[in-house]
C-alpha cells in the first residue's frame, strides 16, 4: 500500500470541527465533500450538534463504531493535540490537519508543531499539514474532495502538490477558463509529515495521475528528490514552479512556510537534471501542461507553420527560431504538391500563408499533405477568422488528421470570436489538440516537447566508470590526514587530478635549486613557477606565482626569490615544493569547474568561463553531483562557455569529449572519495591547439 | 489638414466594387459601414445595381455629383488602374485600395504596383494599401468603420497600425476577450504610399489615440523614424512588434509583403532608442497597453505587494526581482501600523501577506496605508477567492484609493471564478485599473511604467557637443582623399581619435631606427611596436604587431624585423610609420566600440566586450547614430560590459562617464565628417588604474 492510499482514497472520513457556521471552514468543508458527492462514509465530528446539514453528526471521533480511514481536523490550533490523541483512541492512522497556527506563525506555533510531530511519529500516523486546504481526488468511482476552498476544479489528470495553500484554491478557482483540469491535488501545508517526496512516491504509479505539477518554495532532502524524480520524469511529465528564487523572494517564504529557499542555481541545476520542466509562472506552467498532456513527442525538431495571415506566421517563425527550433524551406517537391491544393496567392514555402481568403479545403488538404511529409516533424496551424468562419471545422479536420498521423504533434493557435472556447466544449468536448490564442505560447509548446524528447533520448545514456589510480590519491589523502590538513597544496591537488585522468602541462617540483635545474630539463621554456604550500591557500596573493619565465638566468633568479620569500615568511616548512610548469601557449581561453557542498551531504558542480572574469561574466552552469551524461552535457552546452570551446580566431576548437570527460572523471572523484569537500580547477586552460589542460587545482577535504 | 484626415475622417466614402454577394469583400465592406452607423454619406459604386441593401448605388465613381472625401476600392487588382482613372476624374484625393494581387505576388504584380505608384505621383493622391484590410475609426461623431473582417472590434483609445492585414482582423476578434480596445486601425498593406511613417505623423496630434500599437515588418526610412517616434512617445506611449527577427522570419517577411527586414539587432537599438516598447508577442502587447493606458508613472521602483495567499506573493516578489523592481522590507514603523490593521497571522514585512481569511476592511485598510506610506512606489494587490468573495468589492475599494493617491500606479491580479471578468464590465463598466490572471503578467506591468519614467526623464538630457580638433582631422582626410585612399592608417585613425580626446598610450612613430630611438624615449617600455600601413588593413594577420617589448636590445631587434619585413612583403612604400607605443598595463578588460553604416545614409555604434571574444561572448549592444545621452547609457549598461567596467579582482573600476564621453565623442565625428563610412577601437583597454585607453584605431571612408 502507498502512504497516500487512504488520504487520497479514504473510504470513511471523519471531519472534525464539522459546522453549520456559513463561511466556517469546517462548513465549507462539509459542503465541498457533499457537492462533489463523495462516494464513502463521512462522519461529522462536533458535541454541539447531532446533525449538520441532515447527516449524523457525532460528538466525539471515538464514539463512531465502524472503521475511519481518515480525519480532517478543522478545529483551532491549541485543540490539535487533544483531537490528535482521540485519534489515536479511534485508531485513525491518516490525518489532515486544515488548522493553521503552527511553525508559520513562529513563537508557540513552533512548540505546538513540534509536539504535534512527536504525538504523530509516537502513534505511527500519516499526516497532511497542517495548516493547509487539504486534498482532492477526482477518481469517478470515489470523487473526493476533501478541501475548503469555494470552487470545485475542472476534472482532469493533473496531480497538483502545493505548498501554498491557497494557491490551490485560486487555481481550481481559474481552472476552467484556463482550461485545465485536475485528478488529484495535495495541499503540502507545513510537510510536518506528508512532503512532496511522499506525494511523488504516491503519485509514481497512479494511473489518475499523468502530469504532476508542483509548486514548491523548498526541497528536503534534494538527493531522495534527485532520484525520485528522474525515476517519475521517465514515466511522466512533473512541472515545477520553485519560488523564492531571489534573494527578497526567499525571504519572503521563509516568512511563509518557515522554509529556507536555498540558493537558486542549485535548484536549477537540481531541476533540470531530474527533466523536471521549471516554470516561472502559472499561466506558463498550465499552459505546458496542456501540451504535454495531448501531444505526441515528435522525432526532430522541423516545424511546419500553416495560416491564413502573414502576421502571425512571421511571429511564429521568430519565436521558434527563439526555441532552436528549425522552421525549414521545404523541398521544390513538397512545395509544388502544395502550389496545387492553394490558392495562387498563397505561399507555400513554410511558413504556408494560405491568405485570408483561403478555404475550409485548402486548410485540411495542405494540413494532411504536411503532415504525411517525412520532411516535417511538428505542425503549428494558425487561423485568423476573417471570411468564412472555419474555427471549429478546423478543429474538427485536425482532430481527424491528429488520429491519422498519431506521432506527429500539432497545436493551433486560433483568433477568432471570443464565444469559441465554449463553442469547443459543446460541439468538441473530446477535442484534445492544445488551443492557445497567442502564437507565442504555441510555439512554446513545440519547444516543450522536444526538450522532453531530448530528456528521454539522454536518459538512456550510461555514465561511464573510470580507470583510476586510486592509490595515489589515497596515499596523498592519507598523508594529509596524518598531518590534520584539511587544505591539501597545489601539488597534491594537481597529482590527484592527474590520478584520475586530467590533462595538465608538463611539470614537475622542486624545493633546491638542484631539484629545479633537474626539473626544467624535462619541463622545458616558457615555464610557470608556483609555490605549493600546506598553509598558503592564496598563493597568486602571496606573490607565490611567477609566469612567462623564457630563459635559465630568468628562471633560477625567480626560483630563489620564491625560495627566499618563503624563508622570509617563515612558511619554509610548510612548502612542499616549487611547481615548475610548462608555460600554455595561447592561454586566454581560460574555464573553470569546481565542486562545492549543498546541504548537508550533496555537492554540486559549476563549470563555464573562468580567469579573471568569472563573475563579471557569470557564464557558469550548475549541476548535482554525481553528473549523469545529460548534466555533463548541459554543463558544457548551456553558457557561452560552448563558444570559447569552439575555434576562437584560429585557435582550434577543444575536443568537447575531453571537457566532458575531465568533469565526469571530478565528479567520479568526489563520488569515490565521500571527504571531498570541496575541489576546483581554475583555470583549465585551451592551448591553440585545443588542448584542455588543467592548470591549477584545489581541494579541500572535510 | 493631416495628411489622413479624410482617409479616416471622411465626410463622404464612395465604396468601388460593393457588392450583395454574402462573403464577397465588397459585400462585408458595405455591412460593416452600415452596421457600424456611418455617420456620413456613403455611395456603393457597381455597375450592375441601381440599389444594395436599400442604399442608392451609382454605376461609376463620376455619376456621383456631391464631393467624395475617400473612395474604397475592392475590385480585382487588374481593375484598379481604371478606377484610379475614374477616382480623378471625379476629383476623389483619398483612396484605399484593399484588392490584393500586387507587389506580394510578385511577377506582373509588381508591374502593376509600379503602375499605380506612378498614378497616384501623378494624380496627387493619397493612397493606403493595396492589399490590406481597411481603416477604422470609432470617432463618436462619425463611426467609420471601413474595413472588412467579421468583428467589430472593443472600442477604445488603442490606435493600432499593421503591415499584416489580416491580423488586424484577428486582434479585432479577441479584443473583447483580451479586454482591450481601438479608437482607430490602418491596415497599411503594401505602403506604395501611405506607410507606418505617415499614421504615426497623423497620430501625433490625433487626442482620439492615446496609445499607438504598430505590427511591422520593415521599416522604410529609419532616420525618418527615429526623429519622428521619438517626439511622439514623449507625448504617447508607441508599442510594436518588429517581426521578422530571426533569419527564417526575414524570409518568411519577404515573401508575405515584399519587404526586407534588416539586421534585428539595428531595430532593436533603434526601437529603443526611440523609446518604443518593443514587443514579441500581441498577448505582452495587449496586457502592456492596458497598463500604459491605465497607470500613472511611478516615482521609484519600490513596490509593495499585498496578497491572501503566501504563494503568488512570493512568484511576484521573484518576478519583481527579475525585472530589478524593489520589493523593500518596511520600516519598523510601517510594520508596527500594518499589524494593528491586519489579522495575527498576517505577515507585514512586504509582501505583506494577509492571509486566506483576511476580510475586505483588511484589503481596504492595508492598501490605503501602503499607498499612503512614502516608501511605496507602486502596489500590487493579488486577490485570490478562498473564503468569501470579495473580488468585487477589492475592485471597487481599490479605484477609490485610486482617485485619493492618483500617483501611485496599482494593478490587480486577480485568482477568482470564471465570470469575474463579464461582472466586471456589468458592474464596473468604467474601471481602469488593470487586472491580469497571472501575478506574472501583473508585475511585468510595473517593469513598464518604471521604463517609460526612466525613458521620459532620460530624454530631457542634453548631448554635449564637444570642442575637438577639426583642423587635424581636416588634414589627414583631405590627405588620404588627395591619395584615393578610403582606409585610413592606424597613425591617421589614432591621430583622428586623439584629436576628438579619446585618452590614449603615449605613442609616437617612428620610420628609421634613429625616430626609433628618439620615440621610445618618450614612450619608455613596456612598450608595443605595429606597423601603420596605407595598405595593409590586418596589421596582426601580416605579423606586424609586436607586444611586450621590455628593452633596448629587444626593442631595436623587432624594429629592424618589422621594418624588414615589410620591404620584403614590398610594402614599404606605403609605410606611413612604425608605432611606438606604451603598454597598457594589466590589459585583460578589453572592449570595443564601432561604427558601421546601416541602411543608406544611417550609421549604428555597437559597444561591447572586445578582445578576440568579441564573437564568442557577443556582449555588445547596438544604438543609432547619432547617439543620445539615454543611447550611450543603454550601450554601457545593457550587456555584461558593465561588469568588466567595474572593480574586478583588485583592478579599479572605469569612470563610467570617460566611457560615454568616449562613445559620444566617436559619434560627433561621424555626425561631423559625412564621408566617413566605418570606424573602430578595438580595442579599448582599461589598464589596472582604470584608465579607459583607446590601443587601435581604424577608419574607413567612403
């Protein structure tokens, strides 16, 4: 049995705090349960009244004899408690507690959550809340709905979970002339218990359920998260709105729900590696569920656009090109086919402008012929109403087209008479093609789809497993622990990157001038001297580095003023060597990766442009670690990193599969070694021949 | 007079080619002009009738004795020469040709496009189309309704102007849904004559249109426009989409109205250059009118967002922050007065939440002291229907508040039941305050009014006219003319830009090794060496730039190679000078400014973030020139250049005003010297000390 089963499909529930009270929560309550006709026992629980709107109301929860698979407590905040060990007399196991008062309100709120948390962990319950709106299950043999709130939704397969309470209510509000529709919906309220990892666990494997939206402003336990809800994304769409992505927006959830928002570009980063679909409003958010919902997910990325106006023809084609989707000229072929089922004005070059005068026929015979060509693999259809009202006959030809061409998807985007959206739901109630007025949003549909193919196809990709050399690393970790250094040097660093497969210059360490002589033989000018100290963790501040050293005299007077500093700074001892590097030709392409901790146990990786400009330009990207091929891929594609990794000025293009494989191999390392707290190269340098070299290192154990 | 007067404000319209034909052109033309109660004489013209629909009709343009302000023309394109004859015989000055089969269909419709072009030079008429969709104008006195297309649009302040026809059609479809309307529309068509130019010169001092909607997709005459929109939005917000952004989109522009769409990133600069909100999409346009055209500029940016629900206050918060609105905590002060207005659990710290159950006093109190309260700029009240219903009442308190505090802009976003919006109108018929489903949406609104202030207070600058050098630059361009040379020297093109007071390097040059030695003198080391040459315009790609040189011995060595290697590429005649010049010290901020003419006498500057990334990065910004005060702050804020213009790792930030000067000072010299073509630093380097420093220099002339 999953958690949710008897919340979500109680057969008996007890409401207590049931009222007669017109505008009470515990009425609005009773009434919500009783409109949507739910098919189960409802018990109302209040001493006052022996009945309440004509059905047996008891005094207490243990006075009812049969069995109860859920109470909904509406009763003020200080009674909880004591409702909550009756409860437990009645053994009731599932709870929701509608009642606020609790962590939100700070102060004795946090006490009496904190009790409340206790009683449920002592008595083994399931908890909902508190300090939410409560749930509901549209599934037609029970029709639940257990929520206060005045509007009952439009039924559908959506699964909402929320942690905003009233969010819920204001979206079922709008639900219909936004035109979605709901199976199932959790209200999250303070997740004292039921989070939304439970509801997802829940919501996995029911077949009500074939989109999940959220709206979350925190994540628990972001790794349980990570791997839940790739598994779920798999099997079907989950849209997430996070909030309190800015600094004054994480301030105000916290004042919200008392949850802490976290950094945002971990989320993001979290976000898209599960293919959760991150969305910045509702409208956008409902908008892609539409289309999710109704469309197959088509095989590339062509799109064909067919109108009977310019305009929005030509909108449509900018905003897909926005979307890297490819509007493509289609072939002579194609193109004289379509010359003979339009009208001579007409363009047939896609975008396909019919003109405004254009037919019923010249609608479904180009609409067919296009979607029957293998050089198309998505269809936008645009109408204007402008002679002749062919809106719903559209429609209907397309919904045949639509079963007749099942694998490729079509939205439309319509402008015409404000009474079509209802006309749609008398005379084409099962229609299922998405219908948006604006082409924009349209087309943003398309994009959609082919991310989640894209997602799809890439999470069949294995993560490769290294060759390494583990025991060099763990000599050196070793060592280092021995000495109580959390602060490995340079050296150690860069030796445990070569461990584990990096590329680097040449370079070797010396500490005597003898040493350093041997080392420039094989290392070779230009060179780069660095110290590598167990206490100078800034050793550019220092004075510690010296570059573009081209000649002996250059080099050893350089290598004894390092020396010499360190001997002056009393750091002498602590120096475990001088790095003498090959100087990187063409070093100006310069990127950086480091990997730091999230949370308490997670890490996350950055990579992008590096140098001196890495946060003047921010072109970094976040991931979870450890990295899958789909976050190495989005971590080397997603800024304009991917453009200085190309041929920059007749410096040749990097080898994207090394960086690729540098930052698996870190990821890997951090995977494999659980004291890393934290490691960076910065910089990894492109050579003028593309190579990608690792340049500086730093690691930090915990 | 206006130039449109009797097009759109016509006292008598012959109507060519009406026709009782259901559907046909000619027949919904005559039914919307009567239904839509012309208020002024009409007269069908059609051979074939002496009457349709009980109104006399004439059989040639030349029976009719009255006057005819404007004739509408809707015969086949291969007619319309004829009637164009007939239109002058009978003395008719204004005529709208909505026939299509012209210069869009390409072939003999461009010849007969041609044709007309030249009948209406000769006749002096005023012509708008051929192929578009008509005129509207919902003038009280008048009611002129003279195009065809099903609706009859929302009537309101909106004066909408198109180059697609047919989607003038469309937006008066959904204008009752989108709950906007028009005053008056010009569906612009081919634009022989009439174009966007002419309605926007007719708008100017038209009070009927308080805002101006433009669809384009080129624009003719860009210096033209500049001037002319600029003026306008000072007086009116202009609103336009400018389609054909991308490539595919040009295309598509091309083959829909014939017309080029020119590099985006030009129209982009020069859409806000103007002032001119740019939009990508009709539902941003609409939701941006009904703001404009309903709020008062803000002060400032801090916005106060009052809410029931916990949710939609913290995603408008995040989108506030987005747009760089201020969502400001309130003084303790503040704080302490909300918390006497509100319920316990409400929180007051902004957003203020007031929650699920907060009342109607609770919405009235708290907004009135926040629009009340002078650290609030803006208020954004989100109301969603949880327990009782108070949209309407929120509504109706709200616009009081809105008369008391008449310059604080609100906007509602409104999460309640379907009907809400057709209440409205019953109720609420003259409500202005604008109301959106979407917090999204609600909070983009603010962003706008915020950008309108800043546009007009930023247009009231002066450009400073700096004192320069003319008779240098005289010199060297009578020089190279007298040589036929159209590139300059780096040594001419510096000396021009030091002449116009861009800072520099010390620099001198040098022919002989004897100037040589006298020059780096002056310099000093480091210093950089690169050949100035009349004919070769990539110094790098030849190999004539040496940087870094530190010493005598090296400094006289790579002189004589340079000096060798140009005898020997043979172009040493064309020689005009090595360059000795300082080397910037710690040169890693690099940027770039250029000109670039556009179009066939326009100019555009681009500034950015230079270097060999100039590509890469793509961290430039475009404005016309001549460059205003607001232009040259938009290229040194817009990109991420403002970022390497900081402090960045210990390196002191430019003064950003030696920056704009900078830029300012290039744009006089193309305004000053016609003849030139193109020019550019690249790059600027910005040493350690911050010192903004022209390194290289080129121009180009005619």
């Amino acid at each position: 049995m999953r958690k949710l089963d008897k919340i979500l499909y109680p057969e008996s529930v007890a409401l207590i705090g049931a009222s007669e009270k017109e505008g009470s929560v515990g009425n609005e309550l009773l009434k919500r349960i009783t409109e949507f006709k739910y098919n189960g026992k409802l018990y109302p629980i209040n001493p006052k009244h022996s009945s309440i709107m004509g059905i047996k109301c008891y005094a207490k929860i243990t006075d009812v004899v049969d069995e109860i698979d859920l109470a909904i407590i509406a009763v003020p905040a200080k009674f909880v408690s004591g409702v909550i060990d009756e409860c437990h007399l009645a053994q009731v196991h599932n709870v929701i507690i509608i009642s606020s008062g609790f962590k939100e309100i700070g102060g004795e709120g946090i006490e009496l959550e904190e009790k409340l948390k206790n009683q449920i962990e002592k008595y083994n319950m399931t908890l909902v809340g508190p300090n939410c709106l409560g749930v509901f299950n549209a599934d037609g043999k029970l029709n639940f709905d257990g929520c206060f709130g005045p509007t009952i939704p439009e039924v559908g397969t959506i699964g909402f979970a929320t942690q905003s309470g009233a969010l819920a209510g204001g979206v079922f509000n709008i639900s219909k002339s936004a035109r979605i529709g709901f199976s199932q919906m959790v209200s999250l309220g303070n997740q004292t218990d039921v989070d939304a990892l439970s509801v997802l666990e829940q919501w996995e494997n029911d077949d009500n359920v074939a989109q999940i939206l959220l709206y979350l402003e925190s994540i628990k336990d972001p790794e349980k998260f990570r791997k839940l809800a790739t598994k779920i994304a798999t099997k079907k769409p989950i849209l997430a709105i996070k909030a309190g992505r800015s600094s004054a927006g994480a301030k105000a959830a916290a004042s919200h729900t008392g949850s802490l928002a976290g950094t945002d570009s971990y989320f993001e980063g979290l976000l898209k590696s599960c293919g959760v679909v991150r969305e910045f409003s509702l409208r956008e958010m409902f908008n892609d569920a539409k289309v999710l919902g109704n469309c197959p997910l088509p095989k590339g990325k062509r799109l064909a656009i067919i109108t009977n106006a310019g305009g929005p023809g030509i909108i449509a084609t900018d905003t897909a090109s926005d979307y890297k989707l490819e509007v493509n000229t289609f072939s002579s072929e194609l193109q004289e086919k379509l010359k003979t089922l339009t009208l001579p004005q007409a363009s047939v070059k896609n975008p396909v402008d019919l003109v405004a005068s254009a037919s019923m026929e010249h609608y479904t015979n180009v609409c067919e012929e296009v979607l029957k060509s293998d050089e198309v693999d998505m269809l936008l259809v645009i109408y204007l109403y402008i002679t002749g009202k062919h809106d719903m006959d559209i429609l209907k030809s397309l919904e045949q087209l639509k079963k007749k061409y099942p694998t490729k998807p079509i939205i439309i985007s319509y402008m015409t008479t404000p009474d079509f959206f209802e006309r749609v739901k008398t005379e084409m109630p099962n229609s299922t093609i998405p219908l948006f007025d604006d082409v924009q949003d349209a087309v943003r549909g398309f994009k959609l789809l082919c991310d989640r193919k894209e997602f799809l196809d890439g999470i069949k990709q294995k993560t490769p497993i290294f060759e390494v050399k583990n025991d060099v690393v763990d000599k050196i970790l070793k060592q280092a622990e021995k000495e109580a250094r959390t602060l490995l040097t340079t050296k150690e660093s860069l030796e445990i990157f070569k461990a584990y497969g990096l590329l680097m210059p040449k370079f070797e360490s010396a500490l005597t001038l003898a040493q350093a002589e041997k080392a420039i033989k094989k290392v070779g000018f230009p060179c780069v001297l660095k110290i590598s100290s167990k206490t100078v963790s800034h050793k550019t501040d220092f004075g510690g580095v010296v570059v573009g050293i081209k000649n002996k005299a250059d080099f050893i007077e350089n290598f004894n003023m390092l020396l010499n500093k360190c001997r002056e700074a009393k750091i002498e001892k602590s120096l475990d060597g001088i790095i003498v590097m090959e100087q990187v030709k063409g070093s100006s392409r310069e990127l950086v990766a480091g990997v730091a901790p999230v949370g308490e146990k997670g890490h996350q990786m950055m990579f992008g442009i590096g140098g001196i400009f890495v946060e003047a330009l921010k072109e970094v990207a976040f991931r979870p670690c450890p990295l899958t091929m789909r976050d190495v891929d989005a971590l080397v594609s997603s800024t304009k990193a991917k453009n200085i990794m190309g041929e920059v000025r007749g410096k040749k293009a990097v080898d994207i599969n090394v960086v690729k494989d540098s930052l698996l191999r870190l990821s890997q390392l951090v995977s494999d070694y659980k004291n890393i707290k934290e490691l960076d190269v910065n910089p990894f340098m492109i050579d003028d021949e593309g190579r990608f070299l690792t340049v500086d290192a730093r690691i930090v154990m915990k």
